[in-house]
C-alpha cells in the first residue's frame, strides 16, 4: 500500500531543479501528430487542425480528493488522468491529439516518484496517439496536485454536444456502470485494515476487474471510431464521470427533454453485482450513481441504432421524452420510478 | 489585509452544488469571438480558428506558493491568472481568444469570494477580448487552487520561438523590470508587520507602481500589436516570467547562441530604484531576477529594429553572440561579467 520506489533510489526535486525536471520527465516523449507544429520548451504550444475545429477539454485533480496515493500507483493515476481527459474529447465525438500536464508536487516526492506518474501518461499517450506538448511545474506546500488540458480535433457539423438530443432517441450507454465505484469501496475498505493493523494482508483476489475499472480506466476511443466505421450519426453524447443519473440530468436539461431508462437494461458486471450485494448495496444504484465509468452515454434515432454492428459494446436502456414526462426508471416489476439527480433508491419499490 | 466581502454576506458553495457554482459564476460571460464555437456547458469546447495555427498555454498557480490570501484582493488574483497566461501567447506573437479556468476550492471560500475572483477574471476577459470557455471546478482540502489555459490563434510563419534567435541580433525588452518583485517585498513586510501586530495600519502610500506591477500585471498585447502595425519581424521572443537572467538563458540555450547586455540599458523605473536601495538591494540584481514582469523579450536585425516607432515601450539592452562569447553583462563601469541564471552580484566589481 505504499510507493515502493521511494525505497530504491532517491533523486531530490531540487537536485535538477525546474527546468532540469521538465527536461527529464519528458525526454521520450516523441512528438507523433503531424498537428503537433511544436510542443515542451517555449512559451506555448502550437497546432494546427487544418479545416477541422478544435475542441479542448480540462481537469483538476488533487489528492486526497480524486485520488489517494496511498492505493494509486503513480503510474496508473499518471494513465487516468490522461484517459479521463480523453474520455471528455470522445464524447464530442473528436480525436484528441495534444494534451497539456500541469504538477504541483511537494518535497515528499521524489524524481523517481515522478518519473513513474510519467511513465503513465507515456503509455496512455502511445495508447491513443496523444503528444504532450506543454505544461507547468511547480512546488506545492502540501499535497499532488495535477491539471490535465486534452485537445483535439472534430469535424464540423460532426462534433456531438450535450443539447442536440432528440425526442423519440434512443438512449444507449457503452460497456458496464458501477464497477469503478465498487473498485473505489475495495481500495477504501483495505486501507482501513491497513490503517489499523499495518502488518495485514491486502485482500485484493479476484477483484480484478473492478479495481482495474477504477485505477486504470479507459477512454472509449474505439466506440468513436465504430461510429465512424459504420457511419452512425448520433444526436448527442456525454461521457459518464460523475454517474449514469447525473449524466441524463445533463442532456435532458440542455436538450429540453424527458427521459425513461428501463433498470433491467442497466449494464452491470457479475463481478460489480457481487460485490455490491457484498457490501451490502443496490448493483443499480451502484450503476446509476457510482461515476468514475468514462463510458460513453448517446441518444440516437431508430435507422441510426440498426446501423450498430452485432457485438458492438453498447446497450440501449431507454428513450428521450418531452420534457413534460419528466426522468423516469421503470423497474424490474414495472413500476416506474422519478429519477434523482443522485439517483433513486428501492426503498419504495 | 483581509478579504472584506466575507463579512457582507457569505452564501456556503454547498448552497448551489458544483453546477449552479458554475452556472453563477460564468453567467455574465459572453462569447466574443467567432471562433468559440461552443463555450462553457460541455465535455469540451470548440474553436476553429480557419487557416491560423492554434497556440496552447497553461500554468498552475497555487495558494501559498504563487499567491498569498493575505495581501492578495481575490479581483486582482482572477484578474492576474488570466493575464500572466496571456502574457505566453503574446510572446509567440500570437492573439489569445480562449481561455479555461480550472479552480479548486476548500470551503473556507463563499460564493461571494469566487464571486469577485471571477469579477477579476470577467474584467481580463474583457480587455483582452478572450472567452471564457471551460475549466473544472472542484473542492480542495487546504488551500486555493488555480489552472489556466490559454488558447489563441498565430499566423503560419509568424510564431515567434526561442530557439530562432540570430547572431548578431539587437536584445529589447519592453517596460521596465524588477518592479513586481519589489511589490512583493513590500506586501511581504507589510504581512510581517500585521502578523507581529494587527492593529498596525499598512504603508502603502505612494507605492502604487510596483503593488500594482505585482498584483495587477498587464500582458503586452500593445507590442504584438505595434510589431503588426509597423511591420516588424521579430526572430525570438519569450515572456520575462521568472527574471530576465533565466529568460536569456532560454533564449541562448534553444538557439545555441551567447548575449551579452549592458547594465546601463536595463529598464528600470524610478520608484523601483528608489525602492530597492531603501531596502538595501541592488536595483540590477532586482531586475534580472525579481521576475514576475511579464514584459516581452525579443530579439530581431538591426533592419527590423530601426522599424520601431519613436516612442515605443521598447529598450535596446544588448546583443545576440556566437555560444563560445557566453552570456555576459557589461556593467556601467565597462567590466564585463558573467551573466549567471539566478543573477550576478555586484560583489566583485
């Protein structure tokens, strides 16, 4: 549960100093997008997109907010806060190209610490094709803190936004809800046995799937370019960071809509279903409000949903309404149910 | 010393959720520009800027380490975040037309602190004529943090570089330098002597230059925009952010080159003289490594030099060599010096 390389070699920070640092951590990146004109080492960075339109998209993370270091490898949360950036440029239907890293990092890391938070964002950037070119580094009294700013590229009249659904769409979410949360309940769950019996055991078996959904998720890249592939137009499209309910909330107020999700088409794992009856919880309100998912959540219309080829990793879960009906979940047993922003309990079923 | 609005009124941000946060921060922002496509409210924002290139910036400024609460207004902060990112896309002779404000906030502020802090940034965006068009809002455990992108649009062939300094090119910078670092001396005492005893009132009469050169800097649009005007190519330019030394020391890194300038020529105001000596510091040293200027400095021919307007906020302050002449400083008794990263000292003259 701790970071072992700080027990291997230590380089202070301030043995390269700043300039030294940013050359160290960024010497393998190579430049890979003949829209990257100039990246690392001037004032700015420069890209051109040719005809196409730009779309850029950004985060914060802190510690002790987004992430623990205590159970986040360096290297996987280097990877996440590449991919959860990414995440948010598929979901214009666009191809990110450039990102930008920001750190704030204090004294308790190491250049080694950092050269693995490095290593992340370099196997996130080969993985999707993405040049870093730019950044900031500085100290920090207290505390990780990391800025991730993701561009790329869309083309126009073919860039999804949130406002554009349509009534009659159907609603389809791509993969699996909820995992990522119950990743996030095994990690906090070790790290008070931890805390209180240091010489413990992590018990991690067979949580594979679910810690990986939520350490090292993956942008949906893939999804963007079936859509392509197969040319599928979708009327409008969010990525699901902040849960499946949130989401909806969004497209159906910037679309003016209603929405009806049905919860027995909800895509849940067996693992994450498991483990949620484990813990004691819900699987769907696991689904509906866990976040961290980065799937891709679209509303298309019926000739545009025939076009999505056999296998694809997609369900459909309801349809976009008019705003008078409201956010509804029909349950199992039929009954239909007001949708809350944090989701909706069994209570009353 | 303090930030008076909290005693008005204090609305919790915990009143209006992370999304009605925004909604009421971004609300008096208008789109500008014809290349912000979409704007604040999606996964991303879009811009196309037609032909030009797209120049990208972004710095991280963090509480206690690039600001302090104490002496800082949170209008100037918002106002300042802004500026000194635009500050790196003027220096690539470029128009900054968007930017993202990331914010991470403990809850230590009200709504009316983030209010003005962005009253700060809403006045940036209107003299620079930039959008506001994303960013991420989060809470923090400790401390106020800031990530600010910028985006602009620079002419194919007209980006200005480090690494295109030429031998034998004039040095200029714009301004005058060391007055920032000399407001924050000022406020640094003045925290010192309210922190000893808080019924002191501050001295800051008369100091209004360098307070200002600190907390409320200008980017220099004006240049770029009398570079245009008169038709002026520069070969190398980079914003003056961490001290003219460090900044030359960029310059002749990137383009493999020595300098050497003069003391006498260094741009220095009056109040910041007078200012320096009164705390016992050498105006020179001030200069090449107070930092925090935002001044531009660049280099061009002598042919392009004499194209400056009579009048210009320009100085001519020495020359581009060949890499074995070094980085040198002739000082006004005509020794010369080595030119070091973090400054020369008068010592041994």
């Amino acid at each position: 549960m701790s970071n072992k390389q700080d027990n291997i070699k230590r380089t202070e920070i301030s043995q390269l100093g700043e300039f030294g640092l940013i050359e160290h951590l960024t010497t393998e990146f190579q430049m890979k997008n003949k829209s990257t004109l100039r990246g690392v080492g001037d004032d700015a960075a420069v890209i051109n997109y040719g005809d196409k339109d730009t779309v850029v998209s950004t985060d914060l993370l802190l510690e002790g907010v987004h992430f623990d270091l205590m159970y986040t490898p360096l290297k996987h949360l280097g990877y996440k806060a590449v991919t959860v950036n990414l995440s948010d440029i598929y979901a214009m239907n666009a191809d990110p190209k450039q990102i930008t890293v920001s750190i704030g990092v204090s004294n308790r890391m190491s250049v080694e610490a950092l050269s693995e938070f490095y290593a992340g964002i370099y196997i996130a950037c080969e993985r999707y094709g993405v040049d870093l070119v730019g950044g900031d580094t500085t100290t920090s009294l207290k505390g990780f803190t990391i800025s991730v700013t993701a561009i790329g590229e869309g083309e126009r009249g073919k860039i999804t936004q949130r406002q554009t659904a349509k009534e009659g769409d159907i609603v389809c979410v791509t993969g699996d809800l909820g995992a990522a949360f119950l990743g996030l309940q095994i990690l906090e769950r070790e790290k008070d046995v931890f805390l209180a019996s240091p010489q413990a055991q992590p018990d991690l078996g067979g949580q594979d799937y679910v810690l990986q959904r939520f350490l090292k998720p993956e942008a949906r890249k893939d999804i963007v370019d079936m859509f392509r592939q197969a040319d599928i137009s979708v009327n409008a499209m969010i990525d699901v960071s902040d849960g499946l309910s949130s989401e909806l909330f969004h497209l159906c107020k910037q679309s003016e809509l209603g929405v009806q999700i049905r919860e027995a088409d909800l895509p849940i794992s067996d693992e994450a279903t498991e483990l949620a009856l484990k813990f004691g919880m819900d699987p769907m309100v696991c689904a509906l409000n866990g976040g961290e998912d980065y799937e891709l959540l679209f509303t298309l219309d019926e000739s545009s949903y025939n076009k999505l080829p056999v296998g694809a990793d997609v369900r459909a879960i309801g349809k976009m309404l008019n705003q008078a009906s409201g956010k509804n979940i029909e349950s199992r047993s039929g009954k239909v149910h007001e949708l809350l922003a944090q989701g909706w309990s069994h209570l009353d079923d």
